[in-house]
C-alpha cells in the first residue's frame, strides 16, 4: 500500500507501533503536527482535493476512549486502533468533515486501549460484544500494523464476551491460523459488483470478498453478512437480485448454517455530496430527492415507502436463497 506522506504526533515515537512504522516509512517526508484531530495545512484543502489526502498517514495517540451502547450485532461501539481509511467510498459515514476524517490516521497506543476493553469485557455482569471496526476497516489497517493480529490473540487469551468488525477487503490470510477462540465476529460487507465498482472506489471485489469470508468461516470464526450500504439506483432490483443469487452460489455452507444477515439502507449526507461533485465529477449520482428526504441536520434518508420496497424485496429474496441465514435487522 503506497503512501506519499506521513503526518504525525511527537508522543507517538515513544510507543513500540510508532517506531515500528517510523521505519517502515523512513523514505517519505516527516511533518511533525500537534495533534491529529486538527492538521491545519490538511483543513484548508479544497473538496476536489480529497483523493490527495487519501495519500496520507497520521500517526497519533487515541485520547478519547469513550463507549457508546449500541443494540444491534454489539453491546458498545469502541474507538480504537484507526479512524478513517485508504478507500474512497463515495457515501462513506466518517466523512462528516472531509478534512479531519478523509485520511487514514493509526493510533499507536494499542496496549492501552485493548487493556481498558478486556478490563470492562471481563467486569460487566454477562458477556459484552464489542465494535472495534466502526470508525475504519481493521483488515486494511491490519496489512499495515499487524494490529488486528494483535488484537484477536490477545482478546482470545484474555478476554469474556466478543469482538467484532466489519470489512471489505479480502487480506484475511492472516488471521486464519489465530488462536481466536471464536471470541471474534467476522462481517464481511457486500454490495452488487456494479456497485463496488462505480461506488466503493479502492475495496476488493465481491468475488474476493465472498471467498474472504469463506476463509474465515473455515477457520472456526463466527461469521455474519453485512449488505450495506443498500443504494437504490434505478436499477437497484436487477443489482441486488444478482447480488444474493451471487452469495447463494458462492457461499460456503459453512457460511449458510452459520452466519447471519445484516442489512443497511444508504444515508446521505450535504458534505459526501459536496466533496463527491468536486473530486470525482463523472462519478454515479447517489442523491436523488425524489426517492430521499432529509433527516437530521444536513443528512438525506430514502423516504418510508420506498424503504418498504425495498426492505420486502430483500427479505423476500434473501428468505427464498439464503433462508438459512437470519436477518438480524434492517435499517
């Protein structure tokens, strides 16, 4: 994976990761900055230049380590080792403030936040699942890092209840032979290959990601399918048919007897289109507003009755190819 530059926090040379990756950068420039929420050079970027700073790097400490309750495959959401990715998917929810969140930013102080999760997994009263792959994609950060290796064996030796992430990326050989102990949850992320393509510039292909998951759930992980973000393009019944037929025949059975389904619908957002119409001009149109409404401030949302369309089409789909694979929730 090439990079052009490497932006980064002093504190962070003094931690094992950050020396490990001084290294393994040494032959790109350097720029010292004092903290990675706020890299003004980067700030005052135009939109169009938003492929540019995916070329970056910003090596820093996380210092926020607070948990949010979720209630869907996890217990809490919890920041950890990254934020941000080198991917350009062009609906992607961390892009809130393009200029903070576009780049891939490593966080060095692993040790400190994988002790304070296994310190609350092994406190809470029943076992806990935690989303450590919420604000980034742990299976690219891992081909950089190894943080993800890491982070399974020791969680596996050390901690109650469940880790989980999801990913789109298909470099999955090295976690195969983990001593896991079926303590992480493994989702891979899917979408038509039409949509890959046009949509989730710079992610593996589907194919590859079928045969990831596969992988995975032969090495004894528990696994789940995330179909997400579900995009109505016009020909979104044609795309998404040929998607779960594709899945049905792919899929391992392992896969099947054991997985389960999420699904998510695409939420919009003024900034994603902004950023879109500047940096990739011929790039598939994602707001339409005839079929989305606004929710909230400055997000776009499909509206109740095409959401009902298409939630029966999948449902219906999904219940006649995959039946054997829950659906855990549609959103």
């Amino acid at each position: 994976m090439e990079f052009d530059a490497v932006y980064y926090e002093l504190d962070a040379l003094n931690y094992e990761l950050g020396k490990l990756l001084q290294t393994k950068y040494a032959n790109l420039p350097w720029v010292e900055i004092e903290n990675h929420n706020f890299i003004p050079e980067l700030a005052a970027a135009d939109n169009r230049d938003f492929p540019k700073l995916k070329n970056h790097i910003i090596i820093g400490l996380r210092k926020t380590h607070k948990y949010v309750p979720n209630h869907k495959v996890s217990d809490w959401l919890v920041p950890y080792t990254s934020s941000g990715c080198k991917a350009m998917c062009l609906y992607c929810y961390l892009v809130c403030n393009y200029n903070k969140c576009a780049y891939l930013r490593l966080f060095v102080n692993r040790e400190q936040m994988l002790d304070r999760l296994i310190k609350k997994a092994n406190a809470a009263p029943i076992p806990q699942t935690f989303e450590i792959g919420s604000n980034s994609d742990l299976v690219l950060e891992n081909t950089i890092t190894d943080n993800l290796c890491y982070t399974i064996e020791r969680f596996g030796r050390e901690g109650r209840g469940h880790l989980t992430f999801p990913t789109k990326f298909d470099m999955v050989n090295p976690l195969l032979n983990l001593d896991h102990r079926g303590k992480t949850i493994f989702r891979m992320s899917v979408n038509p290959q039409d949509i890959i393509r046009r949509v989730e510039l710079g992610t593996a292909p589907l194919h590859a990601r079928i045969q990831a998951l596969n992988n995975v759930a032969n090495a004894g992980y528990p696994v789940g399918l995330l179909i997400a973000p579900v995009i109505l393009l016009p020909d979104w019944e044609r795309l998404y048919s040929e998607l779960i037929d594709q899945l049905a025949d792919e899929l391992s059975e392992t896969v099947k007897k054991t997985g389960f389904i999420e699904i998510i619908l695409m939420t919009y957002s003024f900034v994603q289109n902004a950023i879109n119409t500047a940096a990739f001009p011929q790039a598939v149109q994602l707001l339409n507003r005839e079929t989305m409404t606004g929710r909230g401030r400055g997000k776009y949302c499909y509206r109740t009755d095409t959401r009902l369309v298409a939630e029966t089409f999948l449902r219906e789909k999904l219940s006649r190819r995959l039946g054997t694979m829950p659906i855990l929730y549609i959103s």
